[in-house]
C-alpha cells in the first residue's frame, strides 16, 4: 500500500419509480467490488437527508492505479438497462 488514498464521490438523482431497482443494483456493486477489488477500501451507498432520491457513491482506494481502472471502465456497473432507465 502507498502513502496516498484516493476518493471517488459521485452523486446520482434517480426517478422515483427506479429507486428501489437502484439501491438493489447499487448495494450489490458496492458488495461485488469490495469483495474483488483488493485495493478498493470502501464503497458506501449513502442517501441525501433532503432527497431520498438523490444518491452518493462514495469510495476510499489505496492506489493511483485503481483509481484509473475505475475511470477507464466507468465509475458504475449497474447493468445497463438499469442505469439507463435512472
């Protein structure tokens, strides 16, 4: 591990209707990518107090290098219709 951490933070509003679509897809990224990713530290899905709608992603990394690999392929993996539809 280095001397340096990254963060991502990244807020997302969803429709109403494809709240409840998004937190299941969402809190089974954060697990999968917690899981298989040794250098990713934490994925947390938080909700704005204000808007129930409107999501954080946050993640804690441990090298420049994951920071890039999640840039290359996209910060989200949440399946693509679904992503779409949000």
């Amino acid at each position: 591990m280095s001397d340096s951490m990254y963060t991502i933070l990244v807020a997302i509003n969803v429709k109403p209707e494809y709240r409840d679509s998004f937190i299941k897809a969402s809190t089974a990224e954060a697990q999968g990518s917690v899981r298989g990713e040794p250098e990713l530290f934490q994925f947390q899905l938080l909700v704005d107090e204000s808007n129930s709608n409107r999501f954080y992603f946050f993640r804690y990394l441990g090298t420049k290098q994951q920071l890039k690999l999640i840039g290359k392929r996209g910060s989200l993996r949440l399946g693509g219709t679904l992503s779409k539809k949000c």
